[in-house]
C-alpha cells in the first residue's frame, strides 16, 4: 500500500482529484489531495510548500504527484519529505532559478500552441475557448461541476523563482497526455527531455485528465509505481 500525495493543478483545489482519489482508494491505497492557497494573493511558492509539508505530515511510502503548477510545488516536498516516487502529471517542470511566470517564455510554450492551434484549424477564439481547449473531454454535468469548484489563481506563485539549486534526489517520472491541448504532445516531450533527460510516460486525454479518465489515470499511476 502507497500514500499518494496530490498536488493540484493551478485554481484548483482537493476536489480536482476526487475522482481519481476514489479509484486510487480502491486499490487499496491511502490518498492524501493537498489544498494550496491559490486565491491568497500573500502565498507564494515558500507557502505552498509549507502547506504541503504540513498536510502530508508523518505519511510513508509516498508518491508526489504534481500536476501542471503543482510540478513547481512537488519537488520541493520531496527536498523536505522522504519520497519514494515522484510524478510530474502533464508538468510545468521548473528549473533553478526561473519563476513560474518566466516558463511560458523560456520554454516556447505560445510557439507550440500557435502550432497546433494551425495544425487543428482553430480559430483564434476557439484556441482561447475553455470548452475546446480544457473540457472536450468531459461531460457537460461535470463541466458545471468543475465551474462550481473552481477557484480563483493568485499571480503570487508566479512570481517566485524556484528556489531548488538541483533536482531532488528522488526517482523522478514524467506523465503526459496525448489528447492535451493545453500542453501539445510534443511540447511536452521536449520539455521533459530537455529538463529532466527522461523519456515522459504517455497516455491517451486532456489537460484536465484526472476528471476525464481517472481509472486509466490510476492504472497508468500504478504502472509508474510498479516501475513498469
């Protein structure tokens, strides 16, 4: 039996996983879905971890999931936790030194969009609908589900550069989705292998995948954790 740790994507809270939480809890596993400060305009990325650290606790044999934002908190459990695993789900992977708000840039994540906005045909106001971009795969009952528990992103944690001087000293897997159009396929290839130098794990949703495929999600995270 594992402890998962879930660290939240940005404006979002334990709820996001709730879905994913009772597959893993099926399993057999313990699950813990941490609640970031993201509406307080006074947490920065110190405070996330601090958060963190204090919602996990005394937990053992833990795997950190972090997701999206959650990769620049993630790692910075695992600099103050001891952790089994770590898994950066469809990540913004951070490096020493750059904030959060300087990634989009560094990383040429517009290009990529602009890319495949052309690749798909989009309109310009289709490449900014929530509905095209975030929610093509989920119901319309669980996208009035998702506006319900949405919160409100502070810019705070953008601006803190990641404080980390070197990756920590943690087994470190990259998971991310094919269908994503948030963060395209191959962006996120490159980035992962760039950043980290491992080949990401790859499976088939969105952005949002631990709402539109948590079963496929859990097995996937199994898999990881089983080290196939």
């Amino acid at each position: 039996m594992a402890t998962y740790a879930l660290v939240p994507p940005a404006g979002s809270g334990p709820w996001y996983w709730h879905l994913l939480t009772a597959e893993l809890v099926s399993r057999g596993h313990e699950v813990i879905a941490v609640d970031l400060p993201c509406d307080d305009d006074s947490a920065g990325l110190a405070e996330y971890a601090d958060v963190a650290f204090r919602t996990i606790g005394r937990a053992r044999d833990l795997v950190v999931v972090g997701q999206s934002l959650g990769a620049f908190t993630a790692p910075l459990v695992c600099d103050r936790l001891p952790v089994d695993l770590l898994v950066l789900l469809t990540p913004m992977v951070p490096k020493p030194g750059e904030s959060a708000g300087e990634w989009w840039a560094a990383t040429g994540h517009a290009q990529a969009r602009r890319a495949q906005a052309q690749r798909q045909g989009w309109t310009a106001e289709q490449d900014q609908d929530p509905s095209v971009i975030f929610f093509h795969e989920l119901p319309p009952a669980l996208v009035a589900e998702v506006a319900e528990h949405s919160r409100d992103q502070s810019g705070r944690p953008f601006a803190d550069p990641w404080p980390l001087a070197a990756w920590p000293d943690v087994p470190t897997r990259a998971l991310i989705c094919a269908d994503d159009r948030f963060f395209p396929a191959d962006f996120a290839r490159r980035l992962v292998r760039e950043r980290l130098g491992i080949e990401p794990d790859e499976m088939g949703g969105g952005h949002p995948v631990a709402l539109s495929r948590p079963k496929e999600l859990a097995d996937r995270l199994e898999e990881i954790r089983a080290g196939g």
